[in-house]
C-alpha cells in the first residue's frame, strides 16, 4: 500500500484520467474530490463489497427464473 500525505486543495494523480483532490479535513473526517471518466465504477468500499454480495448470491427468484427459461431435457429435472 502507497502511504501518501496530502493537505487540502492538494491531489494525486492515478494515471493520465483520475484524479483524486483532499478538498477539506474536519476532526477524523476527509473530504475527497474524485474526478474520473464515467466508465470508471467508483465506490465506496463497503458498497463495493455489498454490491458483490448482492449480485453473486443466488436467490429463490434466481432459481424461478431459470426453470422459465430453461428447456426441460428427458430424464432432467430442475
């Protein structure tokens, strides 16, 4: 992991299209500014791994949803 100090009004640079600017600190709070291309998924970290939660995991409607569309084969069942 890269360990960089910034203070407010300062950025990095992550590649030619992203750019990420401290825009403010208050007690144990920051404040980032993130601009980026908007093919670039930004999420915070809990969000991200919700979201990967909620897509892979199977769900009953999941499981509805294949038996409509799915042909049924002989000697298949589902």
């Amino acid at each position: 992991m890269l360990v960089l100090a910034r203070r407010p009004t300062e950025s990095l640079q992550i590649g030619p299209d992203i750019t990420i600017t401290v825009l403010g600190i208050h007690g144990n709070q920051v404040r980032l500014g993130i601009t980026a291309p908007r093919t670039v998924v930004i999420d915070r970290a809990e969000v991200h791994a919700r979201k990967l939660r909620d897509y892979t995991r199977p769900t009953d409607d999941h499981a509805v949803c294949a038996k409509a569309v799915s042909p049924r084969l002989p000697g298949t069942a589902l």
